[in-house]
C-alpha cells in the first residue's frame, strides 16, 4: 500500500487541490467512530469487542490529477455512513488506502484485502485507473470479493460478477451528448488524452464503444512532457470540430487555455469525471464552450429527499459546497449499506459478494436503482454547458 508522497512541486492548480483534500480529509477524521485505521494496521489494532465486525476498505487514487475527485467521493461515502451511524444503524467499519494510482499500488492492497478474513468488500475505489487496475489484479490474485460502486465509466470491466456499478456508463453518457447534439451532425469525435498513460487505461474501452455508435474518432495523445495548454494551441486546423477530453479538471482547464489562446472554435466534451464547479476556478479558457455530463441529479437544486439529506449532512458535518461526486459517493455509501443491512451481521466475505450477486432493486428517499442488463445500476444523464460567453446553460 503506497501513499503518493506528492514530494515533487506541484503545479498551482494541483496545490490548490492538494489544500482542498488536505482540509477535507482532516473533517473526515472527525468521524473516527466509522472509519478504522489504514488497512496495513487494522488487524494489529482490532479489539476483542471487534470480533465478528465486518470492515470494508476504499482505494484512493491520490496522484495530483486524481486526488480531488477521490476525496469528493471519499467525502460522500463516510457522508452516508455518518448519518447511518446516527440512526444507530449497524454499518462496517471503513478503512481507507492511499495509492499512487498504479497496478502495484492495487497490487499491494488487495494482498493485504485478501489476508483479513474481516474483509468483505471493497468499496468505492476511486479514481477509474485505480478502479480498473484493482479488478485486474484481484483477478489475479484469485480475490473473490464484491467491488461495490467502484467510480468507474468505463464499461470494459460490465460483465464481471463481483463488480457493481452503480452509475451510468461513459457509453451511456456519450449516447445523451450525441443525442443532444443530433441536430448539429456529429460526424467524428476527437479523443484527447492528456498522457500516454490515460489512453493505454481508456482506448481500448473506447474503441469498443466507436464501434457500437458506428461513431468515427480520432485519438489524440499529448506527448509526454508537453505542455497541455501549447499542445492544444497547436492543434491542426484539421483536428476534428467536437474533442472530447478524457482527463481531470487540471488537465482540462489547461486544455481550455490553450484553445482559447488559439481563437479555435471547437466544442469541448467531458464527462463526470470533471467538475463544472471545480473547472471554473482553475482559470480555463475564455471563449471555449464545454459541454460537461454528471451521473446523479444536480447536488445543488435536485429536489428528491436523498438530496435534500445530503446538502443537509454535508453542510452540517463537512462544511463543505456540494458537488456531482460527492453526491455520487454519498448514494454509493447508502446503497452498501442497504445491501450489508439484509446480509446480516458478521457475515462472511463470501456470504456478502451473495448478497450484492442478488442484484435487487434499490428505492433510496427517492433515487431509484435497478441493474440493467449491461451491469449498471443506473443510467441518469443530465448535460450542462458552458457557454462562449461563459455562462452554464441547460
């Protein structure tokens, strides 16, 4: 289990984010009552009253393009587990691993997983290399655990029995933007990858899905060591006229500037792994419209009850703004929840990847889950855009 050290000097964006974690974790130490500690000390701090305890761990991504949306997602999962703890619901205790990210780190973790009996699912990994690379290596590894509402778009990983997706998939997503975009004619897309890395993790997933949109795309990867906002200044007027970005909210903010250097008109697609809010405070791009996806109801105005619990808790406990994905790991935390509560107390590992293979639908104050014959739980869309004039439409 490796922490990412983060010793090398972060960019100013990613300082920023590294100060937003920072705060956000030290409010989610509050909660020590449902959190254990790091995984590689749990069984030498259990207590004999902890006999029977069913315990859970979460992968972090926390490379500097990832760790935002990890600790928003971390923050909704121990958001939902607080609540539950309130109403003197029995709920596991939860550990949570730092990683850099890579299939070693995975590695490392799911060997440590494996040897506590105590283990019985892993939930919420987050970001989605880390997510995919852990069901790799547990594969490997002859892990016979359930992998709950890992923050995986991707759909390569769909028809594996111990994962349980909870969120629409990136083809679904993709499927309402081009829908929407319909009237436009959406001939090619260009996918832009801002590492070598990210379109070693995402093209052969995105090629599967080209194929079933009869959808024409053109991968564009960024050298390694060039600068994200000078490579999109460059880009050929020949690029195609819809880019959709496959990274985080740096990258993409970076991105945005260089097109806005350049005066290209081109639409810019992300998908929920990016933050509208978030984005916007990193200085993108003037003048670049973008067209952002989540895959929950907005956090900020939806008026189902889960929601109003949410803002409610999250404002009471964390003291923190809403966002998609917190919202997204605080629903991830509820349904694991739900499920554990109806494999009974001190169930064992495998008793509880019986218990999610059930599959059963879901009704959480309002927010309606039911697994779809593709793996997914739900398959909500809703599409924001941000304008040229840099106001958010839709």
């Amino acid at each position: 289990m490796k922490k990412n050290s983060l010793a090398a000097t972060p960019t100013p964006f990613a300082a920023v984010q590294r100060r937003q974690l920072l705060r956000g974790m030290a409010a989610a130490a509050g909660l020590a009552s449902i959190c254990a500690a790091p995984l590689r000390h749990a069984a030498a701090q259990a207590r004999p009253a902890d006999a029977g305890v069913m315990r859970m761990t979460q992968l972090l991504d926390m490379s500097p393009d990832q760790q935002q949306l990890s600790r928003d997602y971390a923050t909704g999962i121990r958001l939902a587990f607080a609540e539950l703890k309130k109403s003197n619901m029995a709920v596991p205790l939860l550990s949570t691993v730092e990683t850099d990210g890579s299939a070693a780190a995975a590695r490392s973790a799911l060997q440590a997983i494996r040897d506590d009996p105590a283990q019985v699912a892993i939930l919420g990994t987050a970001g989605e290399g880390l997510a995919l690379a852990s069901l790799t290596e547990s594969a490997q590894l002859k892990l016979d655990i359930a992998h709950v509402a890992p923050w995986l778009a991707d759909p390569q990983m769909d028809h594996n029995p111990r994962l349980f997706a909870l969120f629409a998939s990136r083809e679904e997503q993709i499927r309402y933007v081009l829908k929407t975009l319909s009237v436009v004619g959406v001939t090619e897309l260009g996918l832009v990858y801002p590492s070598q890395q990210h379109a070693d993790t995402l093209q052969a997933g995105m090629a599967v899905i080209a194929s079933r949109l009869q959808l024409k795309t053109r991968s564009l990867v960024i050298p390694k060591g060039q600068d994200i906002a000078g490579y999109a200044a460059k880009l050929p007027a020949s690029a195609p006229f819809f880019l959709m970005f496959m990274g985080g909210a740096i990258e993409l903010a970076l991105f945005t500037q260089g097109l806005g250097q350049k005066k290209m008109q081109r639409y810019v697609l992300c998908l929920s792994d990016v933050d509208s809010n978030t984005f916007m405070q990193l200085n993108p791009g003037k003048s670049v419209p973008v067209i952002f996806t989540d895959v929950v109801p907005n956090p900020h105005t939806s008026k189902l009850a889960v929601v109003r619990n949410y803002r409610s808790a999250l404002q009471r406990l964390f003291d923190e703004a809403p966002t998609p994905v917190s919202l997204a790991g605080y629903l991830a935390g509820r349904y694991a929840a739900a499920v554990l509560a109806g494999a009974g107390p001190g169930a064992t590992r495998a008793r509880v990847l019986a218990e999610f293979q059930r599959r059963r639908p879901l009704e959480l104050d309002g927010w309606h889950l039911a697994f779809n014959p593709q793996g997914r739980a739900s398959s909500f869309v809703s599409q924001t855009m941000l304008n040229t004039r840099g106001n958010f439409v839709g």
